[in-house]
C-alpha cells in the first residue's frame, strides 16, 4: 500500500492507494497520526478510493486510528471507499461507526460542523 498525506483546513487528509493489511504501512500511518494530534490536528479524512483490498489488519489500522482522533475529541470521515471496500464496512457495520462521504469538500464540510 502506499499513501500521501497533507494537511488542509487544520484536518490530515491521508489518501490511501493499493491493499490495506496493516503490516508495516499500519505503523507508519500511526505514528504520523500520533505526531499530527501532538500537533493538535484533531481531524482526518481518509480517502479509500484507491484502495482495492482490505483485511482484518486493515480495518484494524482504519478503527484504532478512528479511536485515537476520538480520544482527543476529533473525528475521522471516510472518503468515497471502493465498492468492495464499502461491502466489508457495510458486513462488518462499520459503516455505522465511520461518516462516510463521497469527495473532499464533503468531508470538509462534516468535520467544521
């Protein structure tokens, strides 16, 4: 899996490209999530347009980084996830725990409410 990340509007925008299955990208991307809530980014909009396959380790790395901008009351919204992505949200009902949106401005738009 590769990734870029930017920040936009105080909110870590992390746009996600291949197969998420944790490994050793899952440690990356959390420990550039820890150092952007030290920096007090509170928000997170992770596209997964370009992702293609996600396993348990994947949606383990999508829900811990979830709890940790929770932890520090943000909040992370899902970008336009792939139609195999979105059935495994919609099975394993994290579809009800994520926002789910369909571009960026509508993910600027939830996370300034």
């Amino acid at each position: 899996m590769n990734y870029t990340s930017q920040i936009k509007d105080q909110i870590l925008f992390l746009h996600l490209e291949g197969d998420l299955i944790g490994e050793t990208n899952g440690l990356e991307l959390m420990e550039l999530v820890n150092d952007k809530i030290n920096s007090n980014i509170l928000h997170a909009a992770i596209d997964l347009s370009n992702v293609r396959y996600m396993n348990s380790s994947g949606i383990g790395v999508l829900i811990t980084l979830l709890t940790k901008f929770r932890n520090k009351s943000g909040e992370v919204v899902l970008i336009n996830p792939s139609e195999q992505i979105k059935k495994l949200l919609i099975i394993t009902k994290l579809n009800s725990i994520f926002n789910i949106v369909d571009n960026e401005s509508q993910a600027v738009e939830r996370l300034q409410k």
